[in-house]
C-alpha cells in the first residue's frame, strides 16, 4: 500500500510524505512505483533547455526513514510493553557492562521510545481534536493525561537504572535529551487538545480542560526542576536558542529512524557499452567505405580522398545518432539514479529516480483526463504546450531483510519529498496585476489582483496489482506558494 499526504512547505516548496507499507508477514521482496506527471505553463520557460535533469535534483530533498511502530498511547503507558521492556533491558545491560556495542544500543533504544512515543501521543491527540462528541472528548482526555503522566513516570524513574558510577556523565545525557524532548512534545500536543476544547464551546467540558492545564503546569514545574530550559514571552533571544535547541533534539531523537543513502548513476555499465556498440558500428561503415572506395579508385586519387573525408564526416554523425538511439532505448528501461537502503550495514531494499521531458501523445489517456484541462487552457495549449516532466521513482524492499532488522513490527518505509519551486518563478510576471473597474458610486477604482499560476501534478501510485491515481494542483505567484490543493 502507498500513502501520500501533500502540504506548504514553506514559501518557495511543497512537500510530499509517501508511505511505502509492505506486509512485514509476505516472504520476499515488494515492490512499489510512483510515476508523476508535473504540467507546466509554457509561459514560465521549464523546458529542456532550461531546466536541465541536474537542476531538477538540486531542486528536490529526499528523507528517507523507517515508519515508527504503532503503539496505542495506554498500550504504551504499561511498565510491560514492548518499547518499556525493551529499553529497560538495554539501561541494565548498559550499567553492568558499558561496552561500545551496549552503549550502541542504548542510545538507539532511547531515540526509538522517545519516537514511538511522539508517535502515539500525536495520533492520540489528532483522534480528540476529530471528535464531535463532549463525551468522547472527555474519556479521550483523561485517557491522554493519565497515560502521559504513567508514561513520563515509568521514564524518569528508570534513570536510576544507569545513574551508577560505571556509566559516565555523556551517557546519562543521552537519557535526558530524551526526557526534555519528552516534555516539550507533551506541551505541544497538550496545547492542541486545549484549543480544541476552547474552540468546542461546552462549558461541561472545563474540569477536563483543568486537567490539560494541570498537566502543562507540572511539565512547566519539572523543568524548571531540572534546569531545562523554558520560553518566555519577553526574551527573543533566549526562545530563539530554544527552539534552536527543541529542532536539534528532534533530530537527534528521529535520527534512529531515518536512512542513509548512497545515490550513485543507475545501468551505467550497460550505457557504456551502449555507447561502444555506437562507436563500434560507425568505425564499420567508415572502414566499410574505405575499403569499396580503394576497390573502385584504387591508391591515393582525388575521389578517393573526397570519399574518405564524406565517410568519416559520416562516422561521427552516425555514432551521435547510435548514441541518442541507444541512450533513449536505455532511459524507458533504467533510471538516472539508484540507492541502495541499508540498516545497521544489512541492505533491505534500493530505490530508483529517473526525470526526463516528454510530450503529451507519450502521456498515458487516463493521466490526461485528470489533468482536466479547461476548454480555454485546451485552446491555448494548441498554440502554447503545456511541458510535461515525467518523475519516475521505484521502490523495492526485501521483507524479511526488513523485519529481521529491528525487535518491532517494521511496516515499511516512509519517503518525505520536498520539491522546491523557486525556478518556476523566474519567468512569472508580477504578483500583483491592477484591474479598472467601475464602482458603486460609478467612479472608476482600481483594484489590485494576484496574478497566479497553476502547477498540477498527476501521480500515478502502482502497488503490485493495485494502481491508483491522485491530482494536486499547486497554486503560485512569483512571491512564492500560496498552497497545494488535492483534486482527487
């Protein structure tokens, strides 16, 4: 199964989260493919000229990483859990033997409960906000603040597991870098349900709404207790290093998930030797004409060096063409880039990136109909096309390989794909665009309108039988994105 969720970035990109999910249980390697389509205005100047494959991949961030366990928020607030049983085993092991590759665990089993744990605080929070119900919102909360308090109060007190003279002082750190992130995403989540709440309006709601204050109060408490850090309305500076700070401990906690890739160029062996059967067959007519040419002229003539000249002319001529014929026929059936996706040096799948330019009768029909071009952009696109990218991506990944490589229930991989679009803006004309008018009081006015720009993208999502298609359609002016909207 494949997931998509498509956001704002930020001002200049868009971000695409793809869920690569296999069936941890199915034996053997699953395979997936996302082809997308990216129709461009033909007045912003994206073509093949312009835009080249390298300047498409310096526009484009991939974060690859494993998708967090899923644990249910009171699941996980029981000392017999897995994530508990599992880190508690590693503190102790730890503290008899600080050995390099105990310490290695350690701080893997600490990042991986800190994001199981964001994980099942955040989806459990997203679940209330959802609700309609008073009731509901009621029994979830207190279920969210009684598994938060059990949660935080197992974690704290399994510090005393390692804070014995053999680990030293950077070890026990790790802990608590662990515990202030703990903290701080109990705010943020806490904070979401409370304007939640707020926005409900049902005043039968407040003594759970006191329950979410209650709880901040104590975070608020406890890390004044330990000398973490707090924000302060008034100094800029200080919440500037803080949230600084807050950015550095997530990645230092999502670390453990996210994997490393090593792009390197796809079938690059066989495009030499492509490019040789090209050199190989122009030297054979050049030595082909040479050969007929003596017959015919016999040593050293005129014609003869007239022919030999033509033919070589020829040579280089007919090896560029053997070139392109080959390196076409090779890019339908390989991609520019290959990686390969390791965990803890064992390989669990590889992914594949290809983009190149092409026309609309090589666009699947389907493609073009949810493109759902207007009869005006219809007409205007038989004078001005429409360039079309194709972004193709095949994502493979070994099961079992996966499966055997973490003590959880791994259900695949998770691909976060930033697209930055600051080049489509170069060629647009100014954001805004004054329009005469007549007004009410029959004086004319004038009045400023956004000049936008439109940027669909059709995905085509192929999981082994099962192919699906989404539309987004990404709306801009050249300041920048104003959003992304779903079409289908």
């Amino acid at each position: 199964m494949i997931n998509i969720h498509a956001k704002k970035h930020d001002n200049f990109s868009v971000e695409f989260k793809f869920g690569f999910e296999g069936n941890h249980e199915e034996v053997g390697r699953h395979e997936f493919v996302v082809n997308s389509w990216i129709f461009v205005p033909n007045s912003l100047d994206i073509n093949p000229q312009t835009y080249g494959k390298d300047q498409f991949y310096r526009d484009i961030k991939s974060n690859v990483r494993l998708i967090t366990p899923v644990y249910l928020l009171r699941e996980l607030a029981e000392p017999a859990s897995l994530p508990f049983v599992t880190l508690r085993g590693a503190l102790e092991r730890l503290a008899i033997q600080p050995s390099a590759v105990n310490q290695e665990n350690y701080e893997s089993q600490i990042k991986l409960f800190v994001a199981i744990f964001k994980s099942a605080l955040r989806n459990h929070s997203i679940h209330i906000t959802k609700s309609e119900s008073a009731n509901e919102i009621g029994y979830l909360t207190d279920d969210f603040v009684a598994s938060v308090r059990a949660i935080e109060g197992e974690y704290r007190r399994l510090y005393q597991t390692i804070n014995v003279p053999t680990v030293e002082q950077r070890l026990r750190n790790y802990y608590l870098f662990g515990d202030e992130i703990m903290s701080h995403i109990v705010d943020v989540q806490s904070i979401r349900v409370v304007k939640h709440i707020d926005s409900f309006g049902d005043k039968s709601l407040a003594p759970i709404r006191e329950k979410l204050v209650g709880l901040l109060r104590s975070e608020k408490s406890y890390k004044l207790s330990q000398g973490y850090e707090l924000l302060e309305p008034e100094d800029a500076v200080g919440n500037r290093a803080l949230v600084f700070r807050y950015g550095l401990l997530k990645k230092y906690v999502e670390s453990e998930l996210y994997i490393k890739l090593n792009k390197k160029r796809d079938g690059f062996a066989v495009e030499q030797v492509y490019y040789s059967l090209a050199a190989g067959l122009a030297m054979i007519f050049a030595t082909a004409v040479a050969w007929f040419a003596q017959l015919k002229y016999g040593n050293i003539t005129g014609p003869l060096f007239v022919v030999l000249v033509v033919s070589y002319m020829l040579k280089d001529r007919i090896k560029d063409l053997m070139r392109y014929y080959f390196a076409h026929r090779l890019g339908n059936k390989y991609f520019d880039n290959k990686a390969e996706v390791r965990i803890h040096d064992k390989s669990v799948g590889v992914i594949k990136e290809g983009v190149d330019f092409i026309s609309e009768h090589k666009t699947p029909k389907e493609v073009m109909e949810l493109r759902g071009r207007s009869s005006l952009v219809e007409a205007e696109n038989k004078i001005f096309e429409e360039k079309i990218l194709l972004y193709r991506k095949r994502v493979v990944i070994d099961n079992e390989q996966l499966s055997a490589a973490s003590v959880y229930t791994v259900n695949g991989i998770n691909e976060i794909l930033r697209f930055h679009m600051h080049r489509f803006t170069q060629k647009m004309d100014n954001p805004e665009v004054p329009v005469d008018t007549l007004g009410s009081d029959g004086n004319l006015t004038t009045v400023k309108v956004q000049k936008i720009y439109y940027i669909n993208i059709v995905m085509q999502l192929t999981d082994g039988s099962d192919v699906s298609l989404r539309r987004f359609r990404v709306v801009m002016t050249r300041d920048g994105i104003l959003g992304i909207e779903k079409m289908k």
